[in-house]
C-alpha cells in the first residue's frame, strides 16, 4: 500500500489516504436501486461519487447494517433529501451531455449537490465518515478552513473534501464538495425546497426547470478595458447587451460549459405545458416574483439567440441549432420584461469573484 497526500491545511497538518482505493458497495446495483438511467456517464467518478452520497444519504436510518462505523452516527432515523444540481443533473436529466461524440457533451469538474436544511448537519456528519462505510473511494474530509467557512455560513453552506479523481492506483486528484442548503443562493436565488420534498421525482435532481434557472442565474461584470481581451481569448460571447449599463463596465454572461447544458437541454425537452417538457408557467412564475432574476435569465438567454456563430463553432449542425433557437423563443415569451433600467449591479455581489483567463476583474 502507499501513503497518497490529498491535501495540506496552513497549519501543516496533512491528509492522506492509503492507496489503492476500496469499496464495500456494489455500485452497478446502487444505479438500478436509484433507478439511475443506464445511459448516464458510467466512466464518472464524481457522478458515482454522487450517486453514492444520494443512496448513503436515502439508507440513513439502516447504514448501521454496513459496519460499525456506521452506528456510531448520531442521525435521526429517516432519509435524508439530497438532490443534483449543476452539470450533474443535467447529465442524468439529457441524454445527450452523455455521448462523447456530441458537440454537448463535456466532462464535468465537480458535483453541485443540495440538500434539506433541516438534515443538513446530518448529511455532513455522515459524509466524513461515508469512507469507513462504503469504502475509502468514498473518503470525505474537512480541513481547519473548511470549518471556519462552515461555521460563518451557519447551516446554509456547507464544504468538504473529497477524491475528485483517479488518475491511476496510487494518484488521485483531490476536489471541494459544496453542499447547498434549500435554495442555491448565488447572484440570484433558485428555491428548491418543494423538488426536496419528493427526491426520486425528477431523478434526485432539483428538475429541468430550476436547472435552467440555476444556470442563468450567472453574472457579473468587468471594466470594458477587458474587451480586447476577451475577443482574444475567444470569449467575446459572453458580453451581454444591456445598454443602459454603466459606460465604464460589460455585463458578463454565462460560459460555454453553461451553454453546452442549456443546449443539452433543449435538444432533449419541448417547451411548454405537457409532461416532460420545461415548464414555461414554472419558471414564469418564480421571476414574476424577481424582476432583477427575469432580467438575468432575460439577457443570457438573448444573448445565445445572437450567438448562432458560437453554437456552430461548438459543432452544432444547423438543424440542431434550429431546434434550440425555436424553444429558447418560445421560453422567452413567457420570461416577464423588467421596466427598471438598472446601471449598477442588481445581482448579488456578495459572493466569490469569477476569475477570466486568470485575472480578477476589479470593482
């Protein structure tokens, strides 16, 4: 065996794991328990990881079965609601982000996962010990910054590390693991608590609808100075056009991984009212109570509409461009219009800066 360092805290202490990796779980018979469709990305540790984390989390009351690691939980006795959210959802929702021939597939870096915040404490205490449990493929841990982080969010965030990926038998690659807590509260607030309240609905994700809104809920802006830049780096496509803006600032918009699921999403649902379709009355609904957030969503559903180019170039056929642009227009009909002009920010601000091509854009 040999000794593998996943990390080391600011004060020099060091978590390690011993290599090669084990597992007590069969994780084949886990996907049909879930019902996980077949087609969902077989070859992604950190959907497995996932998937292992919604099963652990449904089995709450009877993991004491598996080990003694296990009892000693102090949990309360029922499932706990755990849901996808992010590129991992939208890998179990279409079918399509799972072929790797297709210009909409893409590997994903990281899974977004939210929970109850009511259970939450109970998820966190049973992920740090998930890797006595199941077996240490599914090692979680917490750093002294991961606590301080934890306990400034007070229930509503929690962070964790975990193995992200194995590159062979004695290298692994270690990742973060944000947990949500009911809604995913970053430039604008995506409310999932009544998708918790039945996890096996939408596939234990937070369902196409809020997906869509979580993703176009991105945004933030740089000084123009940046432009040059950005058409340099091939990313002038995520300029939004919003003219009443401050002169000095470019609205930025969502990235190509963002708009990769988006298209993966409407190449894979209808829109409209009928089952198995995105529901416009739903999304309609939540920003007719947020204007800033119809706005958001607004702009960077417009702004795919400008950028056929962009689509073609990611190597969508005309026909499948088509289909796309047709059911972005007919959400946006349903997308209320905000009247105020705002010049400053009327996102959330309070959250972590994106970086683009390395830099930080200054306020």
């Amino acid at each position: 065996m040999t000794r593998c360092l996943l990390t080391e805290d600011y004060d020099k202490t060091r978590y390690e794991i011993e290599t090669p990796l084990t597992s007590s779980i069969d994780y084949n018979k886990i996907r049909g328990e879930l019902q996980i469709p077949e087609y969902v990305d077989p070859k992604s540790f950190l959907l497995e990881r996932g998937i292992v984390t919604i099963w652990a989390a449904r089995k709450a009351g009877t993991l004491s079965a598996l080990g003694p690691a296990a009892e000693r939980l102090k949990i309360k006795n029922e499932p706990i609601p755990v849901l996808f959210f992010g590129g991992g959802a939208v890998k179990i929702l279409c079918r399509e982000a799972n072929v790797p021939t297709s210009p909409l597939y893409r590997e994903i870096d990281d899974i977004d996962l939210i929970a109850s915040r009511r259970r939450a404490q109970d998820l966190y205490k049973l992920l740090l010990v998930l890797g006595d449990v199941c077996g240490s493929r599914y090692y979680h841990f917490v750093t002294r910054t991961d606590r301080r982080f934890n306990a400034m969010r007070a229930g509503k965030r929690y962070r964790l590390r975990a193995i992200d990926k194995i590159l062979d038998e004695d290298s692994l690659k270690p990742g973060t693991l944000d947990i949500f807590t009911d809604e995913i509260d970053l430039r604008h607030k995506v409310d999932v608590r009544i998708a918790l309240e039945e996890p096996e609905r939408c596939k234990y994700t937070i369902g196409i609808e809020n997906v869509l809104l979580a993703k176009c809920q991105y945004i933030f802006d740089v000084p123009v100075s940046f432009r040059e830049e950005l058409v340099r780096h091939g990313l002038e496509y995520r300029i939004l056009n919003y003219p009443p803006y401050r002169s000095d600032r470019m609205v930025i918009g969502i990235e190509e991984k963002d708009i990769k699921d988006i298209c993966a999403i409407f190449t894979s649902y209808d829109v409209g009212e009928g089952n198995g379709s995105v529901n416009t009355t739903m999304i309609r609904k939540v920003l007719e109570r947020d204007k800033k957030f119809a706005l958001t969503f607004r702009l960077n559903l417009e702004n795919l509409l400008r950028n056929e180019k962009f689509l073609k170039e990611m190597g969508l056929s005309d026909s499948n461009i088509g289909i796309i642009t047709s059911k972005l227009s007919t959400l946006l009909e349903a997308v209320p219009l905000a009247e105020k002009k705002w010049s400053n920010p009327w996102w959330n601000v309070d959250v972590e800066t994106p970086q683009i091509f390395g830099k930080v854009p200054t306020p």
